[in-house]
C-alpha cells in the first residue's frame, strides 16, 4: 500500500459510489446506459489524472469513433478498464463477472447500464450469459472482452478463450485488437500498491469475421495482432 493507495479509498470509491448511484437514476430513466456510459469515461479519465497516469493512444485511425465492435485486447491490471472507458471514442461496455452484478448500487449500475454479467464456467449458462454480448453488438454499441480470462502479473500475454470471438462470430462484428502496455506496472497482481507513470494503448485494425473461416482462426489472428504490439 502507497499514498495512491490511500487516495483510491478516500477520493475514487466516494467518487465511484455517488457516479454509479447517479449512473443507476440515470438508467432508470434512460434505459440505453448511453448517459452512464458518459460518467464512465468521465471516471476514467479521473482516474487516470488522479494517480498520475498518463495515458499514450496509438492508432486511433483504425476504428470508428462511436463505431460498433467487438474489442478485445491484454489483460495485466486493474487499471485497464478505467484507461480503455476514458481513452477510447466508443459508446463500450465490458464483459463482468456475475458476481459484480449482485453488489449493492454498483452492480445493479452495471447491469442497467447494459454491462454483459457472465456466470463462471464452460457450461451451457455462461455460454448463454456471454452470447447476450453479441445483442448489444447489434444495438449498435462495442463491447470489450478480455480473452484471457484474468490478469497477467508478468504482462505477457496468456492464451486466449474462443468464448469472445464466439459473440463477434454471432454478431456479425468486426474484432478490434487493442494492445496494453505497461499496466501491470501501475497495479501489479496480487498488490495494493498503485504507481504513477506511462500507459501505451496500440489500436490495431480491425478484424472482419467475414474474412476468417472460423472461430478459431479469428482469435489466433486477434491474439497475433495484440501480441506483435507487446514485442
């Protein structure tokens, strides 16, 4: 634990608890989480300036802002989804665990903000869960999805779950690549300490299921597009 630590406490959850319930009234009314989705990448980016964390985004020229996608990139902090809410032009939303959705005001902003609560497993109900990506796809919004499935404590990249590619295959989506570097240093694994410094976020082009034979050839070619960015 460091004084950035202390800041995560006493100034982000404040701030996060009085977004998501303000995000949750929102939602409420709205029902899109196109509003919550605007106090997100707010927070985000406070985030970012909060612990000194400066953020370095490359090819912003291969995607469409406010474009529909499916974006999948490395997983190797807690950082990651604060950084990609606050630096990508896209109307997104991410992929969470299930159990995220049962906690009190925070969870229930997710899910009405039209976050995807995925249950645990490979049977036929996550399998479910994870597919009710791909209608969000088709409302005209990007979802993110960590491939991985966890954090690399090392930053090296971990082998990919074709689960993802499964919901841009349903969707008809194309996969943007979008590569991580130098977040497991802001928030190292299995750390309460949180670091300033420089994160790198290389957008690659985007992938057209059209173009690939199956699934399994699309996620290959996702995971070489991300890992050729990490070398």
């Amino acid at each position: 634990m460091n004084a950035r630590t202390l800041l995560f406490f006493i100034i982000l959850i404040p701030v996060m608890f009085f977004g998501m319930l303000a995000g949750y009234i929102m939602n409420t009314i709205d029902g899109t989480g196109d509003r919550f989705h605007r106090i997100a990448s707010w927070w985000g980016r406070f985030s970012a300036w909060l612990f000194g964390i400066t953020v370095e985004v490359e090819g912003e020229e291969n995607y469409r802002a406010g474009g529909s996608y499916l974006v999948v990139s490395n997983h190797a902090g807690m950082a990651d989804i604060p950084l990609l809410l606050g630096s990508m032009k896209l109307n997104l939303r991410f992929v969470a665990k299930e159990e995220l959705g049962r906690i009190p005001v925070f969870g229930w902003a997710l899910k009405n903000g039209g976050y995807v609560m995925i249950k645990r497993g490979q049977n036929r109900e996550a399998l479910k869960s994870l597919l009710a990506a791909s209608e969000v796809i088709k409302s005209g919004r990007s979802v993110h999805i960590f491939p991985e499935g966890t954090r690399s404590a090392t930053g090296k990249l971990l082998p990919f779950k074709r689960g993802a590619f499964l919901v841009a295959e349903k969707a008809k989506a194309e996969v943007l690549p979008v590569t991580i570097i130098g977040s497991h240093l802001i928030t190292p694994k299995k750390s309460l300490a949180i670091h300033r410094g420089k994160v790198r976020l290389i957008i690659g082009k985007p992938l057209r299921t059209a173009d690939f034979p199956n699934v399994e050839t699309l996620m290959q070619a996702s995971r070489d597009a991300i890992a050729a960015n990490l070398n």
